[in-house]
C-alpha cells in the first residue's frame, strides 16, 4: 500500500485560507475582509466578506472613506465576521471557531460573542492600537473568548480557476 501525501494543508492553512478566498469576493477597494465559522470538530459552517447589505447596490452605495458621513461606506458596510454569523441559517453557533483576516472592531466582537463563539484565530492585528481594537479586546477577555494569533507557514496556494 502507498503511503498518504505528506504536503497537504493543515486545518488551520484550509480554515484561514477560506476565509482569505471569501475576503477575495469584497467589492470594497480599500480592505477585503474574510471570515470563515468553523465548528469544534472542524466543519465550515459560514463563510462572509466586507460588503453592503442585501438590495444595496455595489453601484450606488459609497465606497469612499473620507467625506461626508453618508457619503463614505462606514454607515453601510457589514463587516465580513458579521456577514458570517448572518449568513448562518442552521441555528446555534456555540462553541465555535471563526478564522479572520484581520482582527475584529468592537462591533464585530459584540456579535461574536453574542453568538456563542469561543474562538478567534486572526492573521493580522494591524490596528492594535486603536480605540476599536482595544475595547475588542476587552470585551473578549471579560467573555472568556480564546484570541488565538494565527501562525503564517508563508505556504503559497495557487488556484487555477
Ligand atoms: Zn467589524
């Protein structure tokens, strides 16, 4: 008998990779966010990117950062751990994972802890400093959420699609 393949991806290469690819979805020209829910025996269960709701036109909805409040996506846009915790339909999320490109706001945390989620393993904390990211982790420390700093292997994934 042959011997199983020895360069496959981890879980967690598979599970951030994901969420990488969904961010690849984002309309948004600055920041593509990704994020991927993960349940503790490793099934994905939801995936979602940066963008703006349901019926809100990727034409017609600013995209712009700087400018008048409404005139720039803040008000808009769904940030991408929030789109997956919606996006998921199959009930309760307790107890799960979920893989993020980039540290999550203060929003993003007040749902994830909301629903249920034990877990954030992140790629990137680019925006430790700030006001968001810190009340985050606050938030996430007094809830008992595990932040778990993703370990790059630097593995390239090529897709031919
Ligand atoms: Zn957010």
């Amino acid at each position: 008998m042959g011997e199983k393949r020895q360069d496959y991806i981890s879980w967690d290469e598979y599970f951030m990779g994901v969420a990488m690819l969904s961010g690849m979805r984002s309309k948004d020209p600055n920041t593509q966010v990704g994020a991927c829910i993960v349940s503790q025996d490793n099934k994905i269960l939801s995936m979602g990117y940066n963008g703006f709701p349901k019926g809100c036109d990727d034409d017609e909805f600013p995209w712009a950062r700087t400018g008048e409040s409404n005139e720039t996506k803040y008000p808009f846009v769904t940030h991408a751990e929030l789109n997956a915790i919606l996006n998921y339909r199959g009930g309760s999320l307790e107890g799960a994972k979920i893989y993020v490109a980039l540290f999550p706001c203060n929003e993003c945390a007040k749902a994830i802890i909301q629903a249920g989620l034990k877990t954030v393993v992140y790629a990137s904390d680019k925006y430790a400093d700030t006001a968001a990211t810190l009340a985050s982790k606050r938030m996430f420390r007094a809830a008992g959420v595990e932040l778990v700093p993703y370990l790059h292997t630097g593995r390239k994934i090529e897709l031919e699609v």
